[in-house]
C-alpha cells in the first residue's frame, strides 16, 4: 500500500479443513501487529476427548473435543480451534482462532478470529474481534478494553453432583 511492496496476508492454512496459524514473518507480524506463531506446543488430536477441565500455557491446537472448561495460563497462550474440533464449556484464553464449535461463554483479553465454520453458544467478552461471512455466534458481543480484563465475570465453580 502506498507504493511499498508489502505481501498480501493471507488467512491462516487449512489442512484437512482444520485450522492451522499462518507462518509468521517478521515483516508481516510487526507492521500488523500480529502475535500468531507457527509453534505448536499441544495438540488435541482427532477422535480424542478430553472429559474435565484443562489448563495450557502455549499454542494449544484442538481437533478433538474437550467437555470442561479450557483455561490458558498466560497471556502468551494462543487457542486454536479446527473445523471437527469441540469445546463444551468455559473459555478463557489470551487469543484464538476458532473454525469449530464451542458451547459456552468465552472469554479473551487480545484476539478473536472466527473463521466461516466457527459456531459459538455463549457470549463472547473480547478485545478485538475478526469475523468471517458464515461465522455464527449465538450470544452477546462484549468489547473488553485490555484495561477492564479485571472486570471479567469470575470463572464458574464446577456443578457438584451429589445425590
């Protein structure tokens, strides 16, 4: 733009309809201002299912479904959600990518992109927010300035199932 010759960003590669962040480039990431990274340092694999709550620090890559809440541990910790990848519960997470489905609030303090197939059940507290045509949310929309990430509603204790 503007007589520089700047490579055009693309969206992130798809393998196997799933989503993968895009290789990073010093040039690219710094003039956008981007935090995605091309390190993956968990992956939930196809056909797994996690039955309980998770917490993760890092790039945490889901193609599989966990049913608890997901937490990150820092504000570093990036999500990504594939196409077959399932979330059955609370989200809180620095930054994420999500072509799948969650059911549940979910919660992040940088980033949101939702790619055409993603699909969410709760309401969504963000920061920024990116939306593909297709994209569905089915709850509110709350813009979080980075400053009220304190003014987040607390995490749910977890349903006590006593007889």
């Amino acid at each position: 733009m503007f007589g520089k010759s700047n490579p055009k960003v693309n969206p992130p590669a798809t393998t196997n309809n799933a989503v993968a962040p895009a290789a990073t480039t010093n040039t690219n990431n710094a003039e956008k201002g981007g935090n995605r990274s091309a390190r993956i340092d968990t992956l939930i694999g196809r056909g797994t299912t996690i039955d309980g709550d998770l917490t993760f620090s890092g790039n945490l890559n889901i193609e599989g479904t966990i049913k608890g809440n997901l937490t990150a541990d820092n504000d570093d910790s990036t999500l990504i959600l594939s196409e077959q990848g399932r979330i059955q519960g609370e989200v809180r997470v620095s930054s994420m990518l999500l072509n799948g489905a969650i059911d549940g609030d979910v919660f992040a303090n940088g980033k949101v992109e939702l790619f055409e197939k993603a699909r969410i059940c709760g309401d969504v507290y963000y920061n920024l927010l990116e939306m593909a045509v297709g994209a569905e949310v089915n709850g509110k929309l709350v813009r979080q300035k980075p400053n009220d990430a304190s003014k987040l509603p607390p995490p749910k204790a977890p349903e006590s199932t006593n007889s």
